[in-house]
C-alpha cells in the first residue's frame, strides 16, 4: 500500500513526520467532493496559496480536484497580483489558501476588484478572526470555508463564520469527548481511530462544537502552571491589542514571552508614549484580573505576526520573534502590493537603537534605518536580497524619539529597489537596494 509522509506545521512544538496511506488520501479527497457539492459542482479552476506538499494542499489542490474533474492552476499564487492574474486567466475560481494570506489580502487596495471571481474561498491552517471572514464577504461576496483537522486525522469538520462560530462534523466523521475535555475523533481517514487531538472543545450537539484552544498549551512558569491560551485571551480583550500569540521562552529559567499586534488604539497610545509606558498600562489594567505569573515578562510590539506557508504561527518564530534585540517602530499605516510598499512609521524614545546615540539627543542612526527598510521591505518583496549593496545612499535630516516618517519602496528591475524616509520636513534618506554580485 503506497505511503505519504507528510510534516506536521510545528505551532505547537518541534515539527515531526506522519505517515499517511494513499488510501485515507484518496477517501478524504472523494468525501470532500461529495460532502461541499456546492463547490465542486460548477467545476472551478481551483488556485491555492498552499504548497501540495502539505496534508491541506495535497487534499485541496491535488486529490479532490483530480476527483472532480477540475483544472488546477499549477503555481502557488503568493500575492493579490498573482491571484488577480490567475483569476483572469482561470475564470471562476475555487481559491485553497490560509488565514495569513487572506489578513495580508484585506490590506490590499486591489482585492475587492476581485469580487465576483471566487466560485469559493477555503482556508485552513490556523483559525480565522472572524471580523477578517465577513470582511472577506464583504470585499468579495463569498464568506470563506474554514476546514478544522490535522495531518494525523485528515477533515474532521468544517464552519462558515456568517452562519456562526460552531463547527460542523464532516459526514462520516464522529467524536466524543475525553475524560480532560480534548476530542476524540473516529473517523475513516485517521491513522488511528480513535485518534485524541489536543484541541478542547464543547459540544452544542452530536454534530456541533466550540474550539476552546489547545491543552498541550501548559507551561510551568516559577513552580506554577500558566494556559498559553488563557494568558491570550486576557490580553487579546484589552482595548490596545488586536492580535497576541504568548510562548515560553529562555532555557534556564523559562519565562512568558507576547507578540503582540496592536490594535488602532493601542498604535495611538504606543505612537505618543513609549514601549515600557504600554506594557505597564497593559500590566496595570490586566493584573486584575489575570495571575502576575500569567503576565508575559517580555513583550514585542508588532505590525503581524509571523506565519509560515501553511499559514500557522510557529514556536521557534515566536521565540525567535521574542529573541530579537530590536524592536520594531509603530506602524501607524501600511500599503503594498508586488511592486511597492507604503509605511508610515513612528519611533518610541526608549527603541534600543537610540540608546548611546547620541547621549542628551538621541538620533536614529543610519544603520537602523536600513535595518528598518531591510525589515519591512522582506515582509513584502520574496526576492528582497539577504545579502545586498547600497548605492546612491543619502542621509539628508535627522529622525528623532517619536518622529513621524514615511517609508516608500519601489521594485526597480529585477532584485533591485529603491527606497526612500520622508518626515513632515522633507526627505530624510534614501538609496537604492540591489543583490551582491
């Protein structure tokens, strides 16, 4: 019996192999067929922002096209640009992609022009903020499919956020509860039925649940227990934060650690204030109502969290993440598309790069300043060099602690762009980026 081995995501810990027969595969794929007939009916051209390699990818944008007799685009689109263009040349399409990419797509001033291309949207990976769903809706006029399983499993069950936030069985799928509030899942496409996931869930019905997080998710932080997922939850209700994933880190002597995504509020307050002067207003209003163990010891501000190509937030980026020196500036505004970026920055007086330069008046220095375009730029530009020449470099006024700048960058040629810092006074750096030869 032909074997598939498949790499789980590693959003929990390290990544490990799992070993899947081309049998479950191909009962998984017919079963998704048969069970979203609204989807495949009408026969789309299916275009994915996923790899095939992944469990999701090789179930979406392989197997189940193959069985509904659908053509499939075979590149992975990883920009609006390049999912327009599919679209363009595909027709009506069935668009297999992850959270990530539909956060990023929301961004994009071109997306809603795709409305009425999308004869369906899936996503998978990681869990779908419900206010990006129905945003999705409204720029496109389908509200995304959202698949819950595992590579272990296969499709456990699915939800449309428009119709609420419980989550379906898949036919032909059944589960249970276990003695510690994870589900149990048996089903034909597992490795093992039963199979016990980490996620705890509460059932509505025999065929309905809530996801309540993950209970693998403990860590003993000064001799007492602390739920990742709690210390989320606290913080992701306070006003300043939007997004927040909360990971151990440190070997010795393990300590909690947040990125944090702010929310319009909290860029305001963190724009006009300081680093240090929101973690303690975060610290203040919170510890109220949360354990101080529970209370990350270090807090990185910033603009996204990182995702992989599964669309799932990693513990080593997370801790790596935590580990960096710098912290990023306040991103008070953001535009990009394959050809440019458009930031607008702010820089809060106590960035480790304004320390010792200069002692009484503190600038940024130059080299920060091309970290910073390095940055943001390889958040955006795939191609942006590791390893690259500055030319044409200008350093024309001064940024200080709290200063508003713009940061505009544009694709010149191939692996080459330019770039450019502009405050309310004028231009205060520019050059151009290109590859090492």
């Amino acid at each position: 019996m032909a074997e598939v081995v498949f790499g789980t995501s590693g959003s929990t810990g390290d990544s490990k192999p799992i070993v899947r027969t081309e049998e479950s595969l191909m009962m998984d794929a017919e079963s998704l067929v048969k069970g979203f007939p609204e989807i495949w009916s009408s026969r789309p051209a299916v275009v994915a922002s996923v790899r095939p390699e992944h469990m999701y990818g090789a179930l979406w944008r392989v197997r189940a096209p193959r069985v509904a007799g659908c053509e499939v685009c075979p590149s992975t689109v990883f920009s609006v640009e390049e999912l327009a263009e599919s679209c363009r040349r595909c027709g009506r399409v069935l668009f297999v992609t992850t959270p990530s990419f539909l956060e990023k797509a929301m961004l994009h001033p071109d997306f809603a022009s795709l409305k009425g291309a999308f004869a369906a949207i899936v996503t998978s990976g990681s869990l779908l903020r419900g206010e990006t769903s129905l945003a999705v809706a409204e720029a496109v006029g389908v509200c995304p499919l959202e698949i819950f399983g595992s590579t272990e499993t296969g499709t456990v069950a699915s939800r449309v956020r428009a119709r609420g936030e419980e989550w379906t069985l898949f036919p032909g799928v059944s589960a249970s509860l276990s003695a510690k509030g994870t589900i149990i899942v048996d089903s034909p496409f597992a490795m093992k039925r039963p199979f016990e996931m980490s996620d705890m869930v509460r059932f509505v019905s025999a065929d309905r649940f809530v996801l309540l997080g993950r209970s693998d998710r403990r860590v003993k932080i000064l001799e007492k227990y602390v739920s990742l997922a709690a210390s989320e939850k606290a913080l992701a209700e306070h006003p300043f934060v939007d997004r927040v994933r909360v990971e151990a880190f440190g070997d010795a002597v393990p300590r909690l650690g947040a990125l944090i995504v702010l929310s319009p509020e909290g860029r305001a307050a963190l724009a006009a204030s300081s680093f240090a002067e929101v973690s303690l207003r975060l610290r203040h209003d919170l510890l109220s109502s949360m354990d101080e163990t529970a209370f990350p010891r270090r807090i990185r501000y910033v603009r996204e969290l990182p995702a992989n190509e599964q669309g799932k937030t990693t513990v080593a980026a997370v801790r790596a993440a935590l580990a960096s020196w710098c912290q990023e500036p306040v991103v008070l505004g953001w535009s990009a598309t394959d050809d440019g970026l458009s930031a607008r920055l702010a820089f809060p007086p106590d960035m480790e790069c304004f320390k010792g330069h200069f002692p009484g008046y503190a600038v940024l220095p130059g080299v920060a300043q091309l970290y910073f375009v390095r940055h943001f730029a390889r958040q955006v530009f795939a191609d942006f060099p590791e390893i690259a020449t500055y030319r044409r470099l200008k350093f024309q006024k001064i940024v200080t602690p709290r200063r508003v700048v713009d940061l505009t960058m544009k694709r010149r040629g191939a692996e080459c762009f330019e770039f450019a810092i502009k405050g309310e006074t004028g231009p205060c750096s520019s050059g151009i980026v290109e590859r090492s030869a």
